[in-house]
C-alpha cells in the first residue's frame, strides 16, 4: 500500500482529509496546507504542479489526492500522466463537470439525468435573460459558468429578485462571460458523494449541506456553513430513485465520454415533489460534507483511493460507522462579501472535549499566536448515537472557541424533516 502521500489544498476538507488518509496509515504531505494541518508545506502552490513533480520526487512519493477544484481545472491529472506519480481526480476535460455550469447540464442532457430545465446566456444578452426571468415570475436559479467558490449561484423567488441577480453577476464578472438560467425546483437537497473508476461507483453516506449565511435558510449564498450525516429522510426508497434517475445515467455517461474519470463525484440533489434532481456535479469532495463524511467512513479511504486507481473498486465496499456527525463552520463576520478584517487570536481550542474534531480552514499562525486568515475560519464536529445528540454536542464546542466577529450557524442539522411519501 501506498505510505507517502501528497494532498493538494489549504482548507477544512483537506485538513479532514488528511487526517483521514493519515488514519488509514499514510504519510500525508499537504501543499500548502494551513497553518493548523500537520504536514503542511505554504511555500508550494496546489496549482504549481513543477513544483509539485520535484517535491514528490524528492520524497519518494507516488500518489497525489487532490482536495479543490482549481488543480483538477488546471489539468494536474494531465500533468502526471504517463509518469509514475498516480493523481486520485478526473482528468481536465473531466472536471469540466464542474467548472463548466453549461457543459454539465449538456452532459446531463445527453445521457438522461434528471434535472431542472435550463436556458443558456452570454453577457451582451442580459435583456433576454431578463425576459426570460420574468416570463417565469422570478421563480430561477442564476447560475455563473464558470468556478465561483460556491458563490455563483443565485436563487431568486421574484421578478425583482431576479433582475438584481442578473446585475449582481455582471458586477462580478469583467468582459465576456456565460450563464444559465434553470427553473427553480422545491424540496430539500442532499449531497450524495461517491468514489468512481467510471466503472463502479461507491456511495457515501447521504449528507446535508446548509449554505444560506443565516438560520432557517435565509441570507446569501457561502461556500457552506455546516453538514450533518447521515440524512434520516433519505431512505432506501430515496436512495434507489436517486441512483436509478441519477447516478446510474451519470455514470453511463462517464463511460461514453472522452475522458478520464477516476476520483471523487458529487451529486447536490433536490428531492422535488417529481422525484430528485440533479442541480450540480463537483469533482471532489464536497466542503463542509467532507467533515463529517470522513470521520463517519469505518472503511480505509486510502484502499478504496488504490483500488479507483487499479481497477478494482468493484471489488470493495464502504464501511459506515454507526451513529450521526455533525460539523458546523466557524466564520469571519462579514463572510461571504469580501474585504472582511482578519488577523483576530482564536482561543479556546485548549479546552475543548477530546472527542470534538477541529478542521482548519483558513488559520495562519502570527507572534507566536493562531489567528484567523479567511472567511471560513475553520469547522468543528462531533459525533452522537443519535442527530440531536450530536447537534447538542458540538454547539456545546462552539460556545468554547471564540474569536473577534465570530459567527456561525445556531441551526444546522435542524431543518423540518420533510414528508416525501407519496413521490417516492
């Protein structure tokens, strides 16, 4: 089995991954890492992918995880190619999966995943857009093409919500640029996340992502501000529809497609009153699901990474262990806009229950003290026999850690639980 290890990132994912990968008895490299992961190396660049070849070179290492998207869009897996260095990712044109919001939804389209009804626009057609917007009420999701951080996608519920979406993204993007406008779907979403060789494709536990800013859903769009798994509405019934209308067809389409296709998938998915949806693919693990996805795997990562990479994943399963994982985002005030100060001493981490797991997401160390350095400064999870239990758990850690402007959600993992009965 592969013991070194380089993982590409900086953020809580790769800090979840790491410690993960580590448990399953690799020596983990994390370039650049942060200043709170073990093995982090700040002066090598994800996306410096020379660099990258001399370091692994250097330290005798032969396999290369990648954690964000920018490195798989880059082409790191294109890079390593016929050398002796495997990249656990899909290729570039692979990843275009997510970094092309228009090129998924065509892949979606040729190969018969169910999703929204979708109308493409370039810049210089904003009037359509608007046209468009509001033969529909307002009731759509304004998605830019390209990759926004989580930051891309807006959901608007009036005429007037719409049109100021679409000037909000144009305010963001200098020059020429695309986007769709999809009819807006209802119901509650989940993330499935999966591990494919294109061939087979092994599941993880359902989880649930909550990306609004503020509780009970409300506020702008983040990168996420917390997750929980598993999902107890998503049932056996849920799931079998969810694979037959989704990942079933997604899969059959990576095998048609002239790519190569070997790493991780993630489904975001509305559970609409017409059965699921697929909203969005990502080609690496989601960030906050990573946080209690990783910690709730029983199996080894790293040997379900090694047999993605020879062929054999059809010969493994995936372990979960029992109980529910909770993470929530700890955050700079003034996340998600930009130009937030930084820089504030984080305390109380000293003090926090043994079993409390600590993600950092954007740390740096500064005279001597940890200090925050981003937006979402980093997560904290735990564990519970049941979801309340573990909800309880790590609120009650929350309050124990405490920085200048610090904010986080006080409400996840506890949405209604919705009725799907009859759809599903």
């Amino acid at each position: 089995m592969t013991k070194n290890i380089v993982l590409l990132g900086s953020g809580a994912r790769e800090h979840a991954l790491a410690c993960k990968l580590t448990r399953d008895g690799g020596t983990v490299h994390v370039l650049p890492g942060n200043a709170g992961i073990p093995g982090s190396n700040p002066s090598i660049s994800a996306t410096d992918f020379p660099a990258i070849q001399q370091f692994c070179e250097a330290n005798d290492v032969k396999l290369i995880v990648v954690g964000p998207e920018a490195p798989l869009a880059a082409g790191v897996v294109d890079f390593f190619a016929g050398s002796d260095i495997k990249v656990f990712g899909p290729d570039k044109q692979g990843a275009i999966l997510e970094s092309s919001k228009i090129w998924s939804k065509e892949f979606m389209r040729r190969h018969g995943v169910a999703t929204a009804q979708a109308w493409q626009y370039r810049s210089d057609q904003m009037e359509e857009a608007q046209a468009k917007a509001t033969e529909l009420g307002g009731h759509v999701v304004v998605k830019y093409d390209g990759l926004a951080a989580g930051k891309g996608v807006y959901v608007c519920s009036s005429v007037e919500e719409a049109e100021e979406a679409l000037r909000d993204l144009q305010a963001q993007h200098t020059g020429w640029f695309s986007f769709l406008l999809e009819e807006k779907l209802t119901g509650p979403e989940i993330s499935i996340i999966g591990i494919t060789d294109s061939v087979a494709i092994r599941l993880l536990a359902p989880s649930q992502d909550h990306k609004q800013l503020l509780a009970g859903d409300l506020g702008p769009n983040t990168g996420g501000m917390g997750a929980y798994c598993p999902v107890p509405f998503a049932d056996d019934n849920v799931l079998a529809a969810i694979r037959t209308n989704i990942v079933d067809p997604t899969l059959r389409g990576l095998q048609n497609e002239p790519f190569d296709f070997k790493g991780f998938i993630y489904f975001g998915i509305m559970l609409t009153p017409n059965g699921p949806k697929l909203l969005e693919y990502n080609v690496r693990l989601g960030d906050p699901e990573a946080e209690v996805l990783l910690p709730a795997m029983a199996s080894s990562l790293l040997e379900l990474i090694e047999a993605t990479l020879d062929g054999t994943l059809n010969q493994t399963v995936v372990r979960q262990k029992p109980g529910y994982f909770v993470g929530v985002v700890l955050a700079s005030g003034g996340y998600p806009a930009s130009g937030f100060p930084t820089g504030f001493t984080i305390k109380g981490l000293n003090e926090l229950h043994p079993a409390t797991l600590v993600y950092h997401g954007a740390t740096r160390h500064q005279d001597g003290q940890l200090v925050t350095n981003g937006g979402r400064v980093m997560v904290l999870a735990a564990h519970g026999t049941s979801l309340e239990a573990a909800i309880q758990h790590v609120y009650d850690e929350c309050a124990v850690v405490s920085f200048q402007d610090m904010y986080y959600r006080t409400d996840i993992g506890r949405r209604p639980t919705p009725s799907l009965a009859n759809a599903y």
